[in-house]
C-alpha cells in the first residue's frame, strides 16, 4: 500500500493535482518520506505546486529544508519567497541572516515586509541595515514589517511611526499594524497604544479591520 500511495503522489504532483496530493499525504502518514516528497517537487515549475511544497515544508526542519529555502529566497513567486523566508525565521538560521537583508529590496512589499519581521524575531542587532532601508521604504505594507522590527530591537522612537499607518486607507495596512502594535504592548507604550486603538474602533471601518480590533479590545 504504501508504494501504491507513493506512485500516486508522484502522479498528483505531476498533475498538479493539489486536492489529491493533501488527501495522499494524510494517507501516507509518514513525515520522512512526506519530506523527502515535498524536497522532490520544490522546483516544479507549476507556481500553485512550489506554492503548497513550501507552506507544507514549513511544519520540518533539517539542513534539506533550509537549503531549500534559501533557494527559494529567489523563486520568481512571491509566496514561496514569503515562505521561505518564514521557514529561515523558524528554524533560526542565523547564518543567512545576509539574504534576508537582501529580501529587504525583493521587489514585492510583502516580502520585504516578512524580510523585516523575521529579522527582528531571530534577534539580531541590524538596526542600521533596517534604518537605512525605512529611510527610502515607499510603500506603507513593508513599512508596517520595518517599524515594528525597529521597535522590537530597541528603537523605540518608531512607535509613532507605528501608529501613524492605523490611518492608512490600506485595510491590510491597518490590519497587520493592529496585530504589530498588539505584539509589541508592554506596561511602557500601553497608555499611547490603546487609547490609538479605542479611537480607530470608532470609526466608520471595513469589516475586516473591526473584527481584528473586536480580538483585542473587546
């Protein structure tokens, strides 16, 4: 049976079948090989296939996975790069700590933004690279991930820059700016965070925005 489920991954993966592949994998129940699959079909060159391989690669570790990763840092779709990135993040590869500051210029937002993020949570005293990028950051959603990592690493002068984007006219701006500025509340910005939240909740808001404030505030 098991060399039947195989065979039938190996189909699916080639049909890009990704319905089949999720019910397949649950079948096989098995990590290793469930692994080593999804190492086999890292570069396929359906986009929705290398989409699934590198959200699923998230959940292993292994020097397989994040060589994996740092290949994908350069993968032509920005969901994978985000991926990537987020399996560099977990697996605390401190080591490529220099393509991820490369990811701070990838040319989509999101993954400069998660290029930021994953930086500030491995740690790391690289306040001067993300200085120097938020200077010349453009666009609100990377600006969002650059803040809170410059706060997070002790430049606490960028919580009014924080707060600034809940204006945004971007719901994901103000949406990821919400659960940044929840991450980050202690006792010392608590009297400047809240009262910025209780007065956007008073606002004529999109849905989405206030079912996020509605997690936190109610």
């Amino acid at each position: 049976m098991p060399n039947n489920i195989h065979q039938n991954l190996l189909i699916a993966f080639q049909n890009a079948d990704l319905e089949a592949i999720e019910a397949l994998l649950i079948e096989l129940n098995n990590s290793e090989k469930e692994k080593q699959i999804l190492l086999e079909f890292a570069d396929s060159r359906d986009r929705d296939v290398q989409s699934f391989v590198y959200s699923k690669l998230y959940d292993y570790d292994g020097n397989d996975v994040i060589q994996a990763a740092v290949k994908g840092l350069q993968n032509e779709d920005e969901i994978v790069r985000i991926s990537a990135i987020e399996i560099i993040g977990k697996q605390q590869v401190f080591e490529q700590l220099p393509v991820l500051i490369n990811s701070l210029t990838d040319s989509d937002e999101l993954v400069r933004c998660y290029a930021a993020e994953t930086i500030a949570f491995l740690g790391t005293d690289l306040k001067d690279q993300l200085v120097m990028q938020a200077k010349v950051e453009q666009d609100e959603v990377a600006r969002t991930g650059l803040y809170y990592a410059l706060y997070s690493l002790g430049a606490t002068e960028y919580l009014t820059a924080l707060l600034e984007l809940l204006d945004s006219e971007s719901h994901v701006v103000v949406i990821r700016t919400i659960h940044h500025l929840v991450d980050i509340m202690n006792a010392a910005n608590k009297d400047a965070i809240l009262p910025a939240l209780h007065d956007l909740s008073q606002r004529e808001l999109p849905v989405s925005i206030k079912e996020v404030l509605s997690e936190y505030l109610d």
